[in-house]
C-alpha cells in the first residue's frame, strides 16, 4: 500500500468533486481506519403526516422481555429488519397537536405561534448541525417529496427543521439538486459527460494504491454513484419529451425536470441519496419528509386503494360527505376506508425498509452503516381520525454505534416526552446537550 491519505480526500476530475467512503488507505498513522468510524454516528429524522390508525403500529407478537417476535401485516415490510428497530409505546409531544403545528415543532420540543410563524427554538437537527456539521462537506441535509394537494404550499405544514425559532430551513425536493451539492460540477447540473466519468481516471489511480478491501467498496461506491447518475438522466430526458409531448405531459404526474414520474421511485431515490451522504461523510445529520402535513395527495397507485391521504386518515367517516373528503370518492365502510388507510401506512414502511436494508448492506470498518446510524422514523399524529398527540407512532432504527439495544418493543408506563427521544440521539452524535425543549433527562431506555 502506497501512503496514507486525508479523510476528506475527493475524487477529482474537470469541473467535479466526489467525496469518498471510509477506505483502509485512509487510516491515520496513530489510529486505524475501525477505530476513526468508531466515532462516527449518523443522525436521520424521517417525517409522515397524517398519523396511523389505532393498533396498526402495535407489534403481533412480543416475549416476556418485550424482544419483538412478529411484527404485524401493516409493519411486515420492515419484518426483515426488526432485530435493528426500538417501538416505542406511549410517547407523546405534549406542545404539539394538529397538523400545521406539530409538523412545525415536531423537532422543536416546543409551541407553535401561528400569528408569529414561531416554532419556538431551534430544531433538533439544526442543533446538532451547529455543534458537529462543520466536521462534514454539508452541515445537514434538509429533503422532501414534492408537495400535492392544498396544504402543499403551508409553510408550518411544510418545515420541521428550524435554524431558530422563526427561521425555516429550505428543504430540497429536486434530486438533482442534492447530487449536485455533494458531488459537485462547474455548471450545476448533470452534463453529457457525467460526473463519474470525469473523475475516473483520479479513481483508477486511488485503486492502484488501496488495499483489495478498499476496491471492493470503491467498485460498489461508485456503481452506487453510477446508477443515481443514470436514474437522474433519464429522469430528465421524461421531463425534456414531456415538454414537447401534451399528451404525454398529461400523463406523468410529475415531468419537473430531475424528478421521477413515479412516486416510489422518487423517495427511493431521495433514499439513495441519504445513503450516499451518509456513506461518504458528506453528512452526518439529515432530515426528510415523506410528505408534508396534512397531506392530500392520491395514493390510488396502491393496489386496492382510493382517495387522498388527509381523507383516509379520518378512517371513521366512510360517506365521502365530509370536508376532509375530495367530493368524488366514498367508502363502503368504515373498515374498507381504514383498510385503505393501513396500506398506505404499509407503503411507507416498504420504502423505508429499502432505506434501512441499503444501509445495513454497507460496510463501515467492519460495521454496517446501519449500525452506525440512529434513524427516527414516525409522524406527528398518533391516530389520525382523532389528532391525538399521545402515543405517537414512532420506529427507531440502527445501531447508534453500540448506544443503541434494538429488537424491542418499548413501552412506557407513563407518557414519555419525545423531548427525552431528541437529547438521547444528540449525544449519539457527539453533540454537547443535557437538555432539550421539555426535556429533563435523555431516554435512557434505549439503551436498556
């Protein structure tokens, strides 16, 4: 092996940077490459709206230790990952309800002012971005899905990352974008000659000098890289056929350059892209809304489903009458309208467990990525029909680089402030805090 480099070295090409994965031929002389990841946890809040219908989160069956046995039919996707998940069972946010201001302070631990656009502080992420981001190319990294329906211009509805109390963080929702801010190239956009290309030649020379381990990842990192480049160029080329075609403009329901025409396969993109950054150290702290409060967009792309989210989540209203309906779709009972409710839920849930399964298919200094990582996964709304703050359905996920003891079901006694959620996975990530909203303590039974 040839001499050591830099943690921060980049591929280099004309025009284009692309950071790396943790490679053995980046070691430092006094501390091995293990020992450096070792110190390295990754932070992500994944956001739903609209909540869960009542029992759908509820694990089938458990042991006397609480060790999750069997996930339920709506949670099955994620059945192949449940030996790295917590449940959480009664934990509330006791300042936050409906769906503009819990979406707002669902990071803040706070109140919502409307007349104000007041979240009241700053959000957790941001936290953490403020003490540790400056150790990565991006502080954080703010994602969603486009926006559909009414609500999807409602900037409450539309931020749960704070920089302050009334300071929003602009989220990014074009794939593209986010590529280009990690791998970055002269104009701003993917060109003829795509960023992979130009820096391969830098590449070829870094395999010469690395250890087998180190090409092996180096070969997967960057055919990762390769496949995001292809999924984005085709994305575009839909959108520059859409233009010229009315017809088949009309029949995508997205042809906004650099986003898919499908709806799975842009948030599984907007996934690959967190995997990316969390893979080469770009960020460490990410958030991501699966789509923003009080969503009202069509799920009926889903085998067996009809109507909007929002709709579905007030399961008990089946006559299609009410002001949360579109005015053209009905149910023909209430179980047929929760029903419809749980499979969107269990959409959802498939998404994310392709998250989860890429970053425990990663190797990190002989750890997954997975166990490198605390992911937060949940919404604001426990039962949607009802608003209700308390007991809100809520996954977490990894390993938080041993702080974490996972395949459990935990149920609180009483009602547990997420506050206590948010300080715990602030000091996973190296930030120095003892408290945080309404907090008083961390939660300490995550690691129990």
């Amino acid at each position: 092996m040839s001499s050591l480099i830099s943690r921060r070295t980049l591929l280099r090409g004309v025009g284009a940077a692309v950071s790396l994965p943790m490679l053995d031929i980046m070691a430092p002389a006094i501390c091995s490459a293990a020992n450096t990841a070792k110190q390295i946890t990754r932070v992500g809040y994944l956001y739903f709206p609209n909540g869960s219908a009542d029992g759908s989160w509820q694990p089938r069956r458990v042991d006397k230790d609480n060790q999750l046995i069997e996930l339920n039919e709506w949670m099955n996707p994620l059945e192949p990952l449940k030996e790295h998940l917590i449940i959480p069972q009664n934990v509330w946010t006791p300042r936050g309800n409906g769906h503009k201001a819990a979406t707002a302070t669902w990071l803040t631990g706070s109140g919502y002012d409307d007349r104000r656009i007041d979240a009241g502080g700053i959000s957790v992420d941001q936290l953490a971005a403020k003490q540790i981001g400056g150790q990565t190319l991006l502080p954080s990294l703010e994602l969603s899905m486009r926006g559909e329906g009414f609500f999807s211009k409602s900037l409450a509805r539309n931020s749960i990352s704070w920089s302050s109390n009334n300071t929003p963080v602009p989220r990014e929702v074009e794939p593209r974008i986010v590529f280009d801010r990690m791998f970055r190239t002269k104009t701003g956009d993917l060109s003829d000659k795509l960023v992979l290309d130009q820096v391969l030649e830098d590449a070829r020379d870094l395999r010469r000098r690395g250890s087998i381990a180190d090409r092996r990842k180096l070969d997967e990192y960057l055919e990762s890289l390769r496949c995001i480049e292809r999924r984005l160029k085709f994305a575009d080329q839909q959108a520059v056929r859409a233009k010229g075609n009315e017809a088949l403009a009309k029949s995508l329901i997205r042809p906004q350059p650099g986003i898919p025409d499908d709806h799975g396969e842009y948030m599984r993109l907007m996934f690959d892209l967190i995997v990316m950054a969390y893979w080469a150290d770009a960020t460490r702290i990410c958030t991501f809304m699966l789509d923003h409060g009080q969503s009202n967009r069509y799920f009926n792309f889903i085998n067996g489903v009809q109507g909007t989210w929002h709709a579905l989540s007030h399961w008990k209203d089946a006559s299609g009458e009410t002001e949360d309906d579109d005015g053209k779709t009905s149910w023909s009972s209430v179980q047929e309208k929760r029903d419809m409710y749980n499979m969107v839920t269990r959409w959802h849930h498939e998404q994310v467990a392709y998250f989860l399964a890429r970053l425990k298919a990663i190797d990190e200094a002989g750890e997954s990525l997975l166990n490198r990582s605390i992911i937060l996964y949940g919404s604001n709304l426990a039962d949607g029909h009802e608003h209700a703050a308390k007991n809100l359905p809520l996954i977490i996920a990894g390993g938080g680089n041993g702080t974490l003891n996972t395949g459990r079901h935990l149920p609180f006694r009483r009602a547990e402030s997420m506050s206590n959620l948010h300080v715990s996975m602030l000091q996973a990530v190296g930030a120095s805090v003892k408290r945080f909203g309404d907090s008083k303590e961390p939660m300490t039974e995550l690691s129990g």
